[in-house]
C-alpha cells in the first residue's frame, strides 16, 4: 500500500510547475522614485521595465499603472494607465502602482501641491 501511495504523490507532482520558463515575467522593476512631489501644472512619465527568470528586460509585455487610492477625494491628478503620464492638476496626493497581469510592483506616492504665490515687495 505504501508503494502505491508513493507513486500518486508522484503522479501529482508531476502536474505541478516547479519553475518558470526563460521568458516569464517574475518582477516589475520601478524606475521612478518611490514618491515624488509634482506641482499643479506639472506632468511626470512613470517607468517601470518588466523582468524576466534570467534577469533581462521582457520584451512585447504592456505594463498598466494604477491608481490605489481613487477613494479618497483628494488624488489631485490623472494617471494615463498605458504611458504612465501623469498630469497634476488640484492639491492632493495617491498611490499607483504598475502591474504585468496579476504582478504588482510596489506602490509609488505622488504628492501634488498648490503652486508657491509669488512675493511682492509692494506696499498695499
């Protein structure tokens, strides 16, 4: 009975994927800073490459960006999900995130702030 047991522990693991093949994405490399300030009027193009088992850059694979926080009011820009353009137009702030299918690279903060009101020496 134990020699029969021990051959369908095999069978099963044998159905199992052990490893990725070569050209499987594995890790989503951020090439932005992990937070980043813009000004309103301001626009920034998030990077990010996806790698492969061997460590090079996956080739024809489209990272989407995201934004985490939609929720809170206050995000104060807009993120394209393809280019990964964002344009800051109000105060306030959010997470994104780029993703390859069900991959997640580590959250990125932006924070948008009000543009600094210029100084003037004139006496009212």
């Amino acid at each position: 009975m134990k020699k029969r047991f021990g051959s369908m522990c095999l069978m099963a693991l044998a159905c199992t994927p052990v490893a990725s093949g070569p050209n499987d994405v594995i890790a989503i490399e951020v090439q932005s800073p992990t937070s980043v300030q813009l000004t309103v009027g301001d626009t920034i193009t998030l990077q990010a490459v996806a790698l492969t088992t061997d460590g090079t850059e996956a080739q024809d694979v489209q990272i989407i960006w995201a934004i985490l926080d939609v929720d809170s009011g206050q995000v104060g820009f807009t993120l394209d999900t393809l280019s990964g353009l964002v344009r800051a137009n109000a105060a306030g702030g959010a997470r994104v995130q780029a993703r390859v299918e069900t991959l997640r690279a580590d959250p990125l903060t932006i924070s948008v702030i009000n543009p600094p009101v210029p100084y003037s020496s004139q006496e009212p």
